[in-house]
C-alpha cells in the first residue's frame, strides 16, 4: 500500500470517526502529518534575518522525500557567497525512541559535523530558527492536547497543546507548544513556543497558503523572538512535489559532492 493510499485511507477513517466522536489532539495531530501526501518535493527558499536594524538575505534550495513512516531532507544554501553550499542533512524517524540524525557541512573546512543532543538547540544559521526547528517532528515526539475550538482571525481553528516525552524534550529548547490549526485546510497557522513557565519564547506564523499539485501548502513562514526583538522571514517559491528525488541525494557521502 502507498504512502498516498495509507495518507488518504488514514484522514478519511478519523474524519468518519470525527462524526461519531470527537478528534482527540494526536488524531488532528496525525491529520496534519498527512496533508503532504507526496513521496518527494522541492522549493526555492529566501531567508530574511531581521534584528533590530541589521538585515541579513540568505537563498537557498530544500530538498524532501520519504521513507515509509520516515523523512530525509537537504538544505543547500547558495548565497551569499560566504555560507554558499553549506548544507544540512536530516534524518527523522517516526520511532520517538530513536534519534534524530542531523548533519551539517561546512565547506570552507571541507568538513561534516553531526549535530546532537544539546547542540539542536542551536540557531539555525543565525536565524530565529533553531536546528530543531528545521526537523520533521513525529506524531508521537509529543503528547497532544486539544485546548478548544476557536478562530484565529475569521478561520475556524483547533488549538492544540504539544509536551515533548521525556526522551525528547532533553534536547528541546521548549517545554510545550501551542499551535492553531486550520479546521479545513489542517496547516498550522500559528505556533507559539513555551517555557517550563509557560512564558513565551518564539511564535512562528504560516500564511501564503495555497494549493500546489493538491496539497496545501504555506509558502509564507515568520518566526518571532520578542525577548531578541528579532524575527526571520521565510519565503517560498519554485515548489514542486512528485519529483522522483535520488537516493543518493540523501547521503551523508553526498555532502562534498
């Protein structure tokens, strides 16, 4: 059975199920994790760091594909010209009891680096991102709560509260995670990002959303740190899926290539 089939056989048995009894939190969590039914894609990205006055553009191109239940990813920067070419190689498991495995290359040293542990805390590329964020997070990483129903704007929304399990939120700069979810659509529209005090840390907000190839897509993503007075622009473009990626493209021994 394909992705595509099981996707589809998945979000049509808990819709049905929706009729008779109310969505729990994973059940719209696991919804979410299927909207991109498709086994490969790409996209164009421009990053725009801002930070009090500075400014900083970085461009670069995304790469996706799945392996069952699993993900990989490359992010290859192409400018500017000083982080030209550095590229991150991810590898998540749907199985919460296994890492993560997340590789960075550097190509002034010539050298790849795994990130780990503590070190996915880090800023993404000096952006409001952290290397967590640019991972494919599982449905059973965290445990899933459905705070209520309500709108986001005039959007009728889920709001669902996420806890890391133990075994991952060691390695997390957040305690929990509260994210909007569009009823019809079921994108995040809105996350924001706690503290163990329950205080903010970083919001994220997705929009530009639209339909490409039949799947839903945000093509606009702004992430926030109020405490910083910073936030980072991510705009998409060129996006495209079913694209018959290589293997290979996913390879740590491709990283030098």
């Amino acid at each position: 059975m394909s992705r595509f089939t099981v996707a589809l056989f998945v979000c049509t048995t808990l819709v049905m199920s929706a009729q008779a009894e109310p969505l729990s939190g994973r059940d719209i969590v696991q919804l979410m994790d299927e909207v991109d039914s498709a086994p490969d894609g790409s996209r164009a990205a421009t990053m725009l760091i801002e930070r009090g006055s500075q400014k900083l553009v970085r461009k670069l191109r995304m790469q996706n594909k799945k392996y069952g239940e699993d993900d990989r990813s490359l992010i290859r920067f192409i400018e500017p010209a000083d982080v030209r070419d550095t590229q991150f190689l991810s590898w998540t498991y749907e199985d919460p009891n296994q890492d993560d495995d997340l590789w960075v290359f550097f190509p002034s040293e010539n050298l790849i680096r795994r990130i780990s542990g503590g070190g996915k805390k880090g800023s993404f590329m000096r952006s409001d991102f952290a290397n967590e964020d640019i991972e494919q997070r599982a449905v059973d990483d965290d445990q899933h709560i459905l705070l209520e129903e309500t709108s986001l704007g005039d959007v009728p929304v889920y709001l669902i509260e996420s806890t890391p399990i133990p075994v991952k939120a060691r390695d997390s700069n957040y305690a929990r995670r509260k994210t909007w979810v569009d009823k019809e659509k079921w994108l995040a529209l809105q996350v924001e990002y706690l503290d163990r005090r329950g205080r903010l840390i970083k919001r994220l907000t997705q929009g530009g959303i639209k339909e490409i190839d039949g799947i839903w897509t945000a093509t606009k993503l702004i992430m926030e740190t109020p405490r910083k007075k910073s936030r980072t622009l991510m705009q998409y473009d060129n996006v495209r899926y079913n694209i018959g990626l290589s293997d290979s493209v996913f390879e740590q021994g491709s990283l030098k290539r």
